[in-house]
C-alpha cells in the first residue's frame, strides 16, 4: 500500500514514516510533508491509499486540509487524523468531514497496525459494501462449516473469557455471517457505536483487532475446507468471505507460510495415508 505522512514536526514526521514503513513490507512510504498546504498537493498528486495527517499545521490545519480534498481524492485515500487529547472536539468534526479514523498521540505500533489493517481490508475488498458473493450450489460443501465455526467461536471465548456483551455480540455475527460481507462501518452501525469504540474494545478484549481476528478466522475455515473437501480453492474462499483472490492467497500465507494451493496439495497428500 503507498502512504503519505503529513506532519508539521520533521522529526516526527520522519519517525512515523520510518514506523509505519517497518510493519510490513508492503507498506510503503511515498511522500512526507511538513505542512498542510505541502501536504495537500502531495495527497492530490500522489493518491496514496493512506494519509496520515496531523491536526494542527501551519498554512492549512487537518480539518481544512481534508475539506479541500475532492471527494475523489478522498474516496481513494483513507485519512488518519493524529491529534491531542485537548484536540478531541477538533477531531470529531474531522470524522464528520470524511476521515477514515483518528489516532490519539502518543501513537503506539499497535494503533498503527490496527488501522492498516483496516485500510488494507477495505482496499481490497471494495465490493464488499454493495453484493454478497455468489456461489454455485455445486460447490456448497457438505462438511459442517458452520458446526466448526461455532466451535471455533466458543474456544476464543473460554479461552479469552470473554463476558463483554457487545464483543460477544461481534463474535456472533462473525459466526453466522462470515460468508458474506463485514464492513467495520456496517458493523458499528448495527451496533451503535463508533467504528474506533468498537475496534478498541474488541482488541481490548480479545487480544487482536477486529480484522486480523475476522481474517484468521476466515483462513481457519479454509484450511479445513482444504483438508476435508476437494472444493476448488475460488469456491473456497467466497465460502469463507473472500471475494479477492489476490487478497486471500496473500493472507492465506501470512497466517500459513503456504499457499493455498501448497496447503491443498499436503492436505490431499495426508488424506491418501493409510491409517
């Protein structure tokens, strides 16, 4: 993904690019600048997928900074707001104005992680928002997926001990509608609460944030839908809520250090064992 950092202190400008570089190798930093003005041009003309952008600057603060966006521009890039504490009705109106999140200075690696992720599963799965996957009746397993999940489900919450009645209800949404679309906004709604609410609770909660558990839950499914069926792996994924196969076999490997296909393959080798 090509982000930008808008910050008016060079040297926190610099260390937050340097970070934001280091979570993961696809991310990457294509410009900084060190006011609003700069930094508008550099969002107009770059259209990164993410833009860090500090509240307070010279020449055009944040809020102005994003208003002078078209909404184009900002369709395309996720903008991040860092703000103070003492900023915080400041940053409501950002919100309001078109903002992707906000993040509350001093910023931790684990916010950081946390909003990218989100940003690289909106990127990447856009139509999500507007149709559900279609799979063909053919391809509907006979293996009990949804027994599975549910017991999936009720080990994270023993294991966690999870008693929170609003991540108990996120749980279960995942478990019965994980085949379809799970967009964060959709999902607060639903629950009426702010998406950073609901995305700090649940990590507060169950030791991960929202996406990266909705992710390995997702490819926990596949590979058992690998190891039990000989489902195709397309079918496979849209069964488990991946419309982008891009996206999937690279999460796929992230969680497995294999490819689906690699993974397909061991699987129908251990299948053919003799017991």
């Amino acid at each position: 993904m090509r982000i930008v950092v808008v910050e008016d202190q060079q040297e926190l400008c610099n260390a937050l690019a340097k970070r934001i570089s280091r979570l993961h190798e696809d991310y990457e930093i294509v410009g900084k600048a060190y006011n609003g003005r700069d930094g508008l041009s550099l969002i107009q003309t770059t259209r990164p997928d993410a833009a860090f952008i500090d509240i307070r600057m010279p020449h055009l603060d944040g809020l102005q900074l994003m208003e002078q966006l078209s909404k184009e521009v900002k369709r395309h890039t996720k903008c991040i707001i860092l703000t103070a504490y003492s900023d915080f009705p400041y940053t409501q109106r950002s919100i309001r104005g078109g903002a992707f999140d906000y993040l509350l200075k001093p910023i931790s690696n684990s916010m950081l992680e946390e909003v990218m992720e989100r940003v690289a599963a909106e990127k990447h799965v856009p139509a999500e928002l507007h149709a559900p996957y279609t799979v063909s009746v053919a391809a509907a397993p006979s293996y009990p997926l949804d027994d599975y999940a549910e017991c999936h489900l009720n080990l994270t919450i023993r294991e966690k001990q999870i008693t929170d009645e609003l991540v108990l209800q996120v749980l279960s949404i995942i478990g019965s509608e994980y085949r379809n679309p799970i967009a964060l906004n959709s999902l607060a709604d639903r629950l009426h609460v702010s998406v950073s609410h609901l995305c700090r609770l649940f990590a507060k909660k169950v030791g991960t944030n929202l996406i990266a558990y909705l992710n390995g839950f997702r490819i926990e499914l596949a590979k058992t839908l690998m190891a039990n069926t000989e489902l195709r792996i397309g079918d496979i994924a849209k069964l488990t809520g991946f419309g982008n196969m891009t996206y999937f076999g690279r999460l796929f490997r992230k969680h497995t250090s294999l490819s689906p296909t690699e993974f397909k393959q061991y699987a129908a080798a251990a299948r053919e064992l003799p017991l």
